[in-house]
C-alpha cells in the first residue's frame, strides 16, 4: 500500500498539470479550439477494446485546485520540475488546449494538445539538473531514489524521458514526451496500470510511443 501511495503522490504532479493547462470550450469552437479539436485522435483511431475518454475541466479552475501537493526533494524542486516549466509558460482559457485519455490492460496514457510551443530547452536543462534526486513523504522520511533518463523512439525535435521510482527491491515509471507541431504542441505522459477487464493490450513505452506519433502526426495534418 505505501508503495502505491508513493507512486501516487510521486507522479501526482503530471496529472496535476494535464487537468489544468486548459479550460472547457462551450457552444461552438472557435480559433484555436476548433483546431485543436479537429486534430485529436478520436476512439476509431484506436485499436478495438481501448477505453477512450475526452478530459473536459471547468472553466476557471486554478491548475492542481483539488490535487495533492507535490513531494518534497532534493534537489529541491526535481519532484515537479517538469511540470513547472510547462506551467510556467503556459497559455490559459477556452481553446488553449485539449486532452483525452485512453485506458489499456498495462497503461493508462493521457494526451493534451496546446494552442502554444513549449520551452522544450528548459524542459531538457530540468530533465538534466533532475537525473537524479531523491523524494520525500516528509522531511524526516527516508529519500525515495527517482532517475529520469532520455526516452528513445521519438523523431527528431521531440523530448521524451522515463521517470522511474526506485522503492525497495521494486520500480515503477512514468513515460513523457513532448513535441512543437508549428505554432502548438503535444504533451503526453502514460503510467503502468494493470486492468484485464480492458480487452486490448499495451507494452510500455512502445505503446505510449506509437499513441504519441500518431497524434503529433494527425496535429500537424491539421
């Protein structure tokens, strides 16, 4: 149960953000929404069985309203550093972005497209300065080993990393990938969930790849 805990609170950050980089777009899309729309993966772009769901927030929500804090690190600051840049440059309101997520037996992948670039060198110089760190329940608790290594697989402009916490004689990671298309962008982040009620399948990280250059592909036919 505390690793599930720790897990949980570790990668709360990335879901976290990807509730709250974007508002509801009510009545009929305009620029950019509507673009952004047009160019989600939609259920038929999925194999048979994938469970897929459109994240829609209300509007006026601050990012991570009803969330968890994030955990204490050291570095300081390595435990949502990622997130943070992102937060820190984002675009806010109706159309400023769009997400779904799909559900498969072996991970659940979140997709959010933005109306705006990304600072993908500062996400790369905080995916450098957090390689290594460590995180904490509290300040008194025993440091959490967490790596965050470079993801392969993706073209040429894309960033993607594998988060992976070390708990005991166990391991859990976390997948993120980001790319410009443009003017916009695509973020995605997939975390391991075992659920064999889902009938179709998925292996981490080779899914989660192919979901993310399907999507930043329809995003730039778009």
């Amino acid at each position: 149960m505390r690793r599930r805990t720790a897990i949980a609170v570790a990668l709360a950050p990335a879901m976290v953000l990807l509730a709250g980089c974007g508002g509801t777009v009510e009545g009929t899309a305009t620029w950019p929404g509507a673009v952004l729309q047009r160019a989600l993966l939609n259920p038929s772009d999925f194999p048979a069985g994938v469970q897929y769901d459109r994240i829609i927030e209300q509007p006026g929500q601050p990012d991570g309203a009803d969330g968890p804090g994030s955990m204490l690190s050291r570095p300081e600051g390595c435990a949502n550093a990622l997130t943070n840049v992102i937060k820190q440059s984002g675009e806010r309101g109706p159309g400023s972005a769009e997400k779904y997520a799909v559900a498969y037996d072996g991970a659940r992948i979140v997709m959010t497209l933005l109306s705006w670039n990304l600072d993908l060198d500062a996400l790369r110089s905080a995916a450098d300065r957090c390689a290594n760190f460590e995180a904490f329940f509290d300040p008194v608790s025993e440091g959490i080993p967490i790596t965050t290594t470079e993801l392969s697989g993706l073209e040429s402009g894309a960033l993607g990393y594998q988060q992976t916490m070390n708990l005991g004689n166990s391991s859990s990671s976390v997948y993120m990938a980001f790319q410009n298309v443009g003017r916009r962008a695509v973020f995605g982040v997939a975390f391991p969930g075992m659920n064999p009620g889902i009938a179709a399948k998925a292996s981490l990280p080779q899914t989660f790849l192919d979901v993310f250059t399907d999507q930043v592909g329809k995003l730039r036919a778009s």
